[in-house]
C-alpha cells in the first residue's frame, strides 16, 4: 500500500479549516444575536448598504454549522470548509470599500457539491476514498464564474457517493469519505433525497444562502423537495459541467439549491454561460450575463395553461400526497392559471443503459484531466481501489461500477445507440413535447422529483418550489417541468407561486 493510499484509507472525517483566529468551539466568538440568517438577495441589499461585512456574514454561517452540522444533530451536510475563506471575505471587504463590485454575488457564502472542481486548499472527491486526497489544478467553469462575480466558495458539500452512480441500493446521501447525511426535517431525520443531498440540507438548515448541485436525473429536485428549498434543474446546455465529475453527458447539469425563487434566479444568471470546453452551452439561447431575475415581474398567473400529470405518476401517491397535490392546484387556479388535470405521458421501460455507457467515457476523460501525482487515471483504477479497502469503501458494494467498466468505453456499441434513440422518443417527441402540444400547456406540474426522469432524459428544465408538509414532517416540493430552455416561463411560475403561497416552513434543530 502507498503513501497516497495509506492516507486515503485512514481518518478521512471531514475537514473544518476554521481561520481568523477566534474559536466558535471555545465560545470566542458568537454571532447569534448579532444578526438573523437571510436568503441572498438579503445580503446583497445589506451589503450594498454598508449594514453588514463580509466577514459577518461567513461568521455568522460558520456558528450555525458547528452548532448544527458537527454537533447537536450532525446533519453532516458539509464535507469540508475553504481554510482560505475568511482571508477571501476580508479582502472582497477591502473591495467594496474601495467601490470595487465584482458582481451580483460580491461577498456572499456560496457552498458547492463535493464533485465540482475548485483549485484551492479544498479536495474534490464526489464522496469516494480514491479520490479523497485529491485536488484538482482547475476551477470548475462555473466556479470561476462564481468567483468572477464575486462569491465566496466557503465549502462543499456532502452528497451520495459519486452522485449515486456506485450500487444498486446505496441510500441517499451516504458515502463513504463523508458518511451520511442527514434530513434537518421530522424527528426520525427522514430521507435527504440523492444525490446532492448535502447541498440541499446545507440550505434547508441555513448552513449557506446559496448552494450549488448536480442533477442526471432527480439529485437536484429530490433533496430540494425534500428538504423543503428550491431547485432549480436546467435545460442540457444552460450550464457548463466542465470541471464537474460526469456520469452522462447526455443528461448532466449543474443548478442552483436555494432558500428562494428569485435566489434561484439570480445564483443562475451568474452560473449560465457559454464555454468552449462544453460545446453544448454554445447551443444556448441565453447570452453571456443574461439576468434571469427579470421573469420574476408577475403577480399572478393569467393566460397561463398548466397540466397535472396523471397515469402512472400518481400511482405511489398516499391520500396524504394526494391532497398537498390538489391543494396546489386549487392555489394555482386561484392565482388565475388553468390546470388541465390526468395529463397523460408515455409508460417507459425504465433501463439505465445511456448512462452506464456514457460513464466510463465521461469519468475516464475527467480523471486524466487531474495532476500527475494522481494515481487514480480510470473507472477500473476506482473499482481495484474500492476492492483493496473494501471495508470501508465497499459498504453497499460497486455493482453500478462494475457493469459500467464491462461496456467498452468507446461509445461505438450498438445498444448505447438505440436506447439513447429510444430515450428521446419517449421522453421528447411521445412525451413532454407531445403533451405540451396536445394540451397547449406553458409547463406540466409533478409531485416533487416523480417527473424528473422523463425531463432528465429530455434534457428539459424542472425547478421545485415548497409546497407543504405531511404529518410526518416530511417537506413536498412542487415541480413545474417545460420544454429546453424554458427558464424563463419556469422561474415566473414557480415565483408567482412561492410568494403568493408562502408554504416554507423552517426546520426545528
């Protein structure tokens, strides 16, 4: 066993880089009644008028997650913290005084899912012990976006090993550099939902105003319904995964997981841009710096046509979830929309050919990307690590690895070709473009994440908005899912409804 290997196999509990020279630990320091946690565009409004620093702010998050992450309940949400932060918040202090603004996100907090490339002190693992001493020379595209307008990447945060593309029954959340993450919601700590369930814990229990997850199908709007925030999953092109640890690039996207709409909103306009490195953002419509905040203008949904979808995605619903759906209905109707109920989709046979096929492609190409000191270079080198230490990293055991290393890794295998056809006809031209057509619809509304294969695989935007509780506590988000690059319409739906229901609730730590 080698040193790098030796290291990876031992403590790998996450790191919490505190800097400053105060210890919350020691009670040094308390910033609990000093000033409230606010959603970003609050921060932003109090730093423009000089109310609040920088360095407050991050204070004031960096409490809450010793208080609630690593102790009380351990949610275990954060993987690691920037040991670098505090210096960056000071400095971006200095700025502003100086009338220096970088951007809409001039020294606010942002946490980003352990599976996107940052080159600083922290590592980029996607929860996996081969990569746990790994630091990537690269920023992410949309991390030096981020950086560009002025963010703080203060952590990152846990999420299901290798965004849950490992085994067949992995629970969400889990893996095995960072452990499980937990629900802040109901009192058995209910599902966090997959992957980026850190991120959306991270939100829900006000460890960060803004966060940032990847999605190949669900692991944006699973934990964001879950965990009672709004996500945001866009169009295949919106976003640059460059710098992103893949599973399939077919269906792959970063997105905004957030307290808010109009945060959702504008975290996207900072992220959403073209990068040659991705050639599939050049065929986005929306320009470099386009505002996405300027669709949040409407008080009410008149002329709007909306479909619940019926069949087959109401199958697993309880009474319960039955009547948090259609009390969304009655809101949206009473904001002015009409809601054209049993709409109608395609049954699919559910396979995960496209993506075993496209992950050892994807993956490989990422990890060779890495420096040179790296010892891990493919998927195989993964799966005789995991093997070596299967003790602590073959807990739930690597099938999904497994079958995936089988497949050539060329993208030449006939069967890859036919069920990515396949997926395109059911998902677009026999389902949502159909549906949207027949019933002339502006967007199609699902219970939580049970839309969000069929959009996945379309490569279609979704975004969830709070929309309840069951009595068990567990949070119900309300999807709206439109046709590529239907943001715009997205974002003015799901506002008008977030602000004139107001269904979010904090969670009780």
């Amino acid at each position: 066993m080698d040193e790098v290997e030796s290291k990876a196999v031992a403590d790998v509990a996450p790191t919490m880089g505190w800097v400053g020279g105060k210890s919350l630990v020691r009670g040094d320091l308390s910033m609990s009644d000093l000033m409230p946690v606010h959603q970003a565009t609050t921060w932003e409004q109090l730093l423009n008028n000089r109310e609040v620093s920088s360095t407050e702010i991050l204070w004031r998050y960096i409490e809450r997650i010793v208080r609630w992450d690593q102790d009380g309940p351990q949610l275990n949400a954060v993987a690691e913290m920037n040991p670098d932060a505090m210096s960056i918040a000071e400095a971006l202090d200095q700025e502003r005084n100086l009338g220096k603004i970088r951007g809409p996100l001039h020294g606010i907090p942002v946490m980003i899912k352990d599976n996107i490339a940052t080159a600083d002190k922290m590592h980029t693992t996607a929860g996996t012990l081969a990569l746990a001493h790994v630091r990537t020379p690269f920023d992410a595209h949309l991390v030096a976006r981020l950086r560009d307008a002025g963010a703080i990447i203060f952590g990152k945060t846990n999420l299901t090993e290798l965004a849950n593309f490992m085994s067949d029954h992995m629970p969400n959340g889990y893996s095995a550099r960072g452990g499980q993450v937990r629900n802040p919601y109901g009192p058995g700590r209910l599902d966090t939902g997959g992957s980026s369930a850190g991120s959306g814990v991270a939100v829900a229990a006000e460890f960060t105003p803004l966060a940032i997850g990847t999605e190949t199908s669900g692991s944006i709007l699973s934990p964001s319904s879950q965990n009672s925030i709004v996500g945001l999953k866009p169009s295949i092109g919106v976003v640059s995964r460059a710098g992103i640890v893949p599973i399939a690039h077919s269906q792959d996207t970063a997105g905004p997981m957030v307290p808010t709409v109009r945060d959702a909103a504008l975290l996207l306009s900072v992220i959403a841009g073209p990068d040659p490195s991705d050639p599939v953002t050049l065929s986005s419509p929306f320009p470099d710096g386009h505002d996405f905040t300027q669709y949040l203008n409407a008080d009410n949904l008149s002329r709007v046509r909306l479909g619940l979808i019926g069949g087959t995605y109401r199958d697993d619903w309880s009474d319960e979830d039955a009547g948090l759906m259609m009390r969304a209905v009655k809101d949206l109707r009473g904001l002015g929309a009409e809601v054209v109920e049993d709409v109608t989709l395609p049954n699919h046979d559910f396979s995960y050919d496209v993506l075993l096929y496209e992950f050892k492609v994807g993956l490989n190409a990422y990890l060779q990307q890495l420096g040179p000191e790296v010892a891990v270079r493919t998927l195989g080198d993964i799966i005789q690590f995991n093997h070596r230490h299967a003790e602590r990293a073959l807990r739930y055991g690597q099938s999904v690895l497994l079958a995936a290393e089988a497949t050539r890794g060329t993208l030449i295998e006939s069967r890859y070709w036919r069920s990515r056809q396949h997926d395109l006809k059911w998902s677009r031209t026999d389902g949502l473009d159909r549906a949207m057509s027949d019933n002339q619809l502006d967007a199609v509304l699902f219970y939580g994440n049970y839309g969000a294969d069929i959009a996945a695989r379309a490569g279609y935007p979704s975004i969830t908005v709070p929309a309840g509780y069951r009595t068990d506590g567990k949070p119900v988000g309300l999807t709206f899912a439109g046709l590529r690059f239907s943001e715009p319409t997205l974002l003015r739906l799901a506002y008008v409804y977030e602000q004139k229901t107001q269904r979010r609730q904090l969670p009780e730590l």
